[in-house]
C-alpha cells in the first residue's frame, strides 16, 4: 500500500522509481511566487516529491492532517496563524510529519521558539539550494538541522548550568554535557567525533544516554528538554 500523498514517479531509465523511497514534502509559504519557486526546485530532485502547498496554517493543518507529508517546509511568519502553535498542534495530534522550519528570521528568541513548538529543523532563505535538500533529508531521516548561519549565534546566546541535574534527578556527566553543546550546534554524530576525538560509535552511546535521561526521541527534543530542565539557560 502506498502511503498517503506519494505518488510513483517514472525515472530516466523509463521505469517507475517507488514512491516508497521518495521524501514527500509539502510546502508552506504565503507568497505564491515563493511557494511555486520552492516547489519547482524541490522536485529537481529525484528523491523528493512536493505533495500540495499552503499559504495559511489552517490551509496548513488541513493539508499536513489529510496528507501526512514526511516534511513540512514551513515559514516561520505567515499573515494568517501562528506558525509556532501550527507546529505544536501538529505534535500534540501525532501526526508524524517533520517541519523544517524556512525562514528569513536569525534571530535567537525565533530559533528557540520554533525548536521549542517542535520543529526538528531551522533554515535561512538565504541558503543554497544543497543545503536546503540537505535539511529535508536529514530530518526526513530523523535527524535535526539548524542551519549553520545561526548555530554559532544561538548557541553564543545559551548558557549552561553549572548543575547538570535535571529536575527528573539524572545528572548528565561532563561528557554529555560536551555532546549535548556539539548536539545544539547542530553538528552530526562524525563531525562530533572528529571534534572532540573519539569514535562515532562512543558519540552514539552518549546521545542514546542523553536522550534516555531527557526523555527525548531526537534531537531537537533533546534540546527542548534541556532548556525547559534548567540543563540549559536561554
């Protein structure tokens, strides 16, 4: 059974690429132009496929609720609706789609918003094209991404506490507090492990335990929890 909004797509060779290995996406922006310009570029890759765009968050939520797209590329600032409480209601739902959370907005207080409603990525508009499907892939696949343009910025605006207690009473070691910092800067398991020297495989074991003792899935829950435990000060 195909899953709902994915659709087989024929490939070059003249046989049909199953819709099982492609990424749907759906595409929220308030400018037509933007939407049409995303959607065109987007399925230029052979791995993607756009399923519908929206303008509106209840456009949106209707669109993301009937559809179910693995990606939703989502501006942040939209003339109708609160983007930020979209992405909430979209988790407290369960529904499984993923936002990349797209956006022309750096700043700090917009980033963490959007990581804290639960976007499992952050990119500028004024990314290249590379980059953007790179977002899409990783959180797609399950992974977070913030864009590396605001990494640095937001991670420059976070100050860890000297108590690594969480109120659930697990204490992270010094060593999950390193990893956790490399996590927040959206730096992945080898780029990690080249940084502070150590296997991918001892990185893996570090991000397991912190998402066991902060109650988080992923990464970007890992983040929010450590900010809303006090682990980390915005």
């Amino acid at each position: 059974m195909l899953k709902a909004g994915k659709v087989q797509r024929p490939t070059s060779g003249g046989c049909s690429q199953s819709s099982a290995s492609l990424i749907s996406v759906a595409v929220v922006d308030d400018h037509p132009v933007v939407r049409l310009g995303l959607s065109i570029l987007l399925e230029e890759d052979s791995g993607l496929h756009v399923v519908g765009d929206a303008s509106t968050t209840s456009q949106a939520w209707e669109m993301v609720f009937r559809l179910r797209p693995d990606v939703v590329l989502l501006d942040l600032e939209l003339e109708e609706g609160n983007t930020c409480e979209l992405i909430a209601r979209m988790e407290q739902a369960g529904v499984d789609s993923r936002v990349v959370v797209y956006t022309a907005h750096e700043q700090d207080a917009c980033v963490l918003e959007a990581l804290r409603s639960g976007a499992s990525g952050y990119i500028l508009k004024g990314s290249t094209q590379e980059r953007l499907i790179d977002a899409i892939r990783t959180v797609a696949a399950g992974g977070s991404y913030l864009d590396p343009a605001v990494a640095s910025k937001v991670m420059g605006g976070l100050g860890f506490a000297k108590d690594r207690r969480s109120p659930l009473g697990r204490e992270l070691t010094k060593r999950e507090g390193v990893v956790l910092r490399e996590l927040a800067s959206g730096r992945s398991n080898k780029e990690i492990a080249n940084r502070l020297f150590i296997t991918e495989r001892t990185v893996k074991y570090h991000v397991n335990s912190l998402f066991t003792k902060l109650r988080a899935r992923n990464r970007t829950q890992a983040l929010r929890a450590a900010i809303e435990q006090g682990l980390i000060k915005v």
